[in-house]
C-alpha cells in the first residue's frame, strides 16, 4: 500500500515560513505547530483581523502587506497554492537555497492514510466528490480534501492507516511537491487554463498536471483519459513502472473502464462491472469520463461492484457544476458558476438540447472563445455577457448566438433572462471567466445567482 508518514519528526524544532494566510495557509501553520515547528506566516496582501486574532492566540508570528527579510529566516517555506511560483520571496529562497515545497506536500508527509488524487482542467471536482462518496460507502472512513472542501493540511494528522484520503488536486499545488505520492492517480483532460501562472506556456501547465504520479511505483495506479489528445502520448515508456488504467468512451480498453452500447464496463485486477448509463446521476457525456475514473479508482481501492452502484443511486452532485437552481415559468435554471475555463462551459453546451440562454463573462484569463463557437451557434438563443470579459465575449461569439446583449452585472442579467427566456428554455449561468471583478470566488457568484433566482 505504499509508504505512508514519511515526515514525522522532521519538522520539530525547524523555523517554518508559511506564505499565504487564506484556507490552505492557515493548515498548514495549524499542522506545522502541532508537529513542533516554529512557525512564522507572511502574507503580501492583508490579513483579515480575526485571522489575525487567531494567529496571535496560537502564538505564531506574522507579517501582511509584503514579504520582508524576516520572511527568508527559515529552514523550510510551505506554500500556498494561490502564491505563484514567480513571487519575489519564492525566487529569493530558492536563490538562498532555502526549500519550498507545496502545502499538500507538507501534508502528504503527516497522512497515514492511502491517496487517491484527481487532476485535470475540468471534472475534478465531480469525480473527487464521486470518488469519495463511492469510496466513503464502503463504510471506510473516507477523507475528501484538496481543493475541494477542507485543506489537506487540515486532515492529515487525523487519518488512520485503515481510512482513505481522496485528493483533488489543481496544478498550482503540484508545483512544489517532493515526495508526494498518491495509491491512485486520475489525469481526467489537460486543457488550457491558469496561462497566466505559467508565462502562457501550456506546455509548463500540462507539466506540472503530469507531475501528480512522479513520484508512483511498483504498485501504485495511474488512470488515463486515453481519449484526450494531451494524454494519450504518456501511455507507454512514461507509464510502464506502474499501473495504468485507462478510460475511454471511444473504444474498448484492456484495463480501467469504457463505454459500450450505453454501459459504462469498469475492469480491473479486482473483477469487471457494469453500470447503465441510464443508472448515472450526473447530465453530459463529459460526466461519464468522470464517472468512469471514480468508479475505476474505487475498485482499484477495493470497493465491492454492488457499493459502487448503491452508492451511485444515491450522489447528488456537485454544488456550482450543472447545479439545478429551480423550474420558474417553465423555464429551469442552472447554476454552472464553477465553469472558470472555456472547456468547461463546452461541456455545459453539450450536456442539453434545449434552447439555452447563457450567462457568461467575468475576469477573462486570456481565454479563445473559438471553440465554443459552434455549439453556440446551435444551442444558444440568448448570449447575455456580464463583468470585465463582456465585449470580449460579445466581439467573439455575439455573432453565433441567436442574440446577445452586455449587461452590468449578475443582477441585471437574472432579470433579464427572466424577461426573455421562453417556456422549454435553460437559462444557464456558465462564465467562462474567474469571478474575481465582482465576486470572492466561484462559489460567492454562484450562491448569488441561486439566491436570485430564488427570487424570480
């Protein structure tokens, strides 16, 4: 089952700079402190007064507004994912030979429990969810973390070697890993996203995805979407130390899952199951890649055949993906704010065949709308585009869509979908673009848009 706690005791006694006090940064100092380090945290922006109520009353010192020198008086730097690799106090560190590693990789130190991590540009969080609640349905104590729900950091000292820990994992906590090595490893697609963080390489983005199964061996499990053109090259020499599981809904594969004649086979060493289509809860064909991973890597993880549908019957999604918000006038509304990337609102596109009033824009990534241009042509009778990224949207896709307006802001795009969507219509919030010009992050965009809708 691999090796498991392979830090403990190697932190006591270190100074340990933590950069970033958000979620994952805060774990970490937590995790760090009950190991014995001695823990300083820096943030370049400010630090809201209760964290900092808190930090004091842990007795960590602290620094906002900028890294000073203080911040480099360390033996190790743990960072968090929202730093980018590029800061000044990161490329300092390393000029002064000081290590920095990821907060997941601090965390894969102190775990006691097998991984199963999940990456890719789009579905990662569906399948983690997934993955976990088959898994957790087993009635094995099942820790869902990551980039989903609570840091790893936050967990990793209270896992057992009997429980499990399902991972999402995105490529900024990647970046920084040593050591980590998951039981079970998911690339679902590789797609451009977070250009930004990587000089516009998508290149360096597909490395650093490519880094969750470096460090797996022997007996350790790497599942593949073999249908996605960025991972296929990686079958062969790149995988031949461990085993490969590959997913596909094209053609038949050997080992790992596969659709035929509408069921979905899952083979591996453990036996062969299948499981209708018509059984899966979650709306697209994209979903089915993730479906396909998730009950692959729960039967990897020993989960019986009839767990895995059992507990299939009984998942409800994922907030902010495909989210059905409520049917008003005939129309039904779905909440699709965690769409940040031009793929995922593909995937969106192509999950109905109803007319579709799209809500879009946001803070544009840099982002090339070209290839939703069909399938707004086909599927869109409204474009209404919000935020910083509206003429963009409206200069690249206006002219595919039926029609298409710019609006201020969500508000006033609620109400005007409401205005002028037609009884059989999906108005569906899908943006394209981070929510940062008008919201904290996906999850504040999309609890707006529910509540407005709630009150049509």
């Amino acid at each position: 089952m691999g090796l498991y706690r392979t830090g403990v005791g190697e932190m006591s006694g270190k100074r340990v700079t933590v950069i970033g006090a958000k979620r994952s940064g805060l774990a970490a100092a937590r995790l760090l402190r009950d190991v014995g380090a001695r823990v300083f945290v820096s943030d370049a922006g400010s630090i809201d007064e209760e964290v900092l109520t808190e930090l004091a009353a842990l007795g960590f010192r602290t620094e906002s507004g900028g890294h000073t020198p203080a911040a480099l008086e360390c033996d190790l730097i743990v960072l968090s994912p929202g730093v980018p690799s590029q800061s000044s106090v990161v490329v300092e560190a390393r000029r002064n030979g000081i290590p920095v590693i990821s907060e997941i990789e601090l965390a894969y130190r102190h775990c006691a429990a097998p991984i199963v991590a999940i990456t890719g540009s789009n579905g990662k969080t569906t399948t983690t969810s997934l993955a976990g609640h088959l898994v957790g349905g087993s009635g094995r104590r099942t820790w869902v973390a990551g980039n989903i729900g609570a840091p790893f950091s936050g967990v990793a000292l209270d896992t057992k070697d009997g429980d499990a820990v399902v991972l999402e994992v995105s490529s900024f906590q990647l970046d920084h890993i040593e050591r980590f090595r998951p039981r079970v490893s998911a690339i679902l697609n590789i797609t451009p996203d977070h250009l930004d963080r990587y000089g516009g390489s998508f290149e360096a983005y597909a490395a650093s995805k490519r880094r969750i199964y470096e460090n797996q061996r022997d007996d350790d499990a790497l599942i593949l979407n073999v249908d996605d053109e960025m991972l296929q090259p990686l079958v062969g020499p790149t995988t031949d130390r461990l085993r490969l599981h590959e997913i596909s809904l094209d053609r038949e594969v050997a080992q790992g899952g596969f659709l035929h004649h509408e069921v979905l086979v899952i083979r591996t060493e453990e036996g062969e199951m299948q499981l209708p289509v018509e059984e899966v809860p979650l709306k697209g064909r994209h979903n089915l890649y993730n479906t396909l991973a998730a009950a692959v890597a729960a039967r990897i993880m020993e989960v019986r055949s009839d767990v895995i549908r059992e507990s299939m019957a009984s998942f409800k999604g994922v907030p902010h993906r495909l989210e059905f918000v409520r049917e008003h006038d005939g129309v039904r509304y779905y909440n699709d704010s965690k769409a940040t990337n031009v793929n995922a609102v593909w995937y969106a596109l192509e999950s109905f065949t109803e007319p579709i009033v799209l809500i879009a824009g946001g803070r544009d990534k840099g982002n090339d709308y070209g290839p939703l241009r069909n399938l707004v042509r086909r599927r869109v009778r409204l474009l209404i585009a919000i935020g910083e990224g509206a003429p963009k949207l409206i200069d690249e896709l206006g002219s595919e869509a039926g029609r298409a307006m710019e609006v201020g802001d969500l508000d006033t795009a609620v109400k005007t979908a409401r205005v002028l969507a037609q009884e059989g219509d999906v108005v569906l919030l899908s943006p394209a673009c981070a929510s940062f010009d008008q919201f904290d992050n996906y999850e504040h965009r999309g609890d707006s848009f529910k509540r407005l809708v709630a009150s049509l």
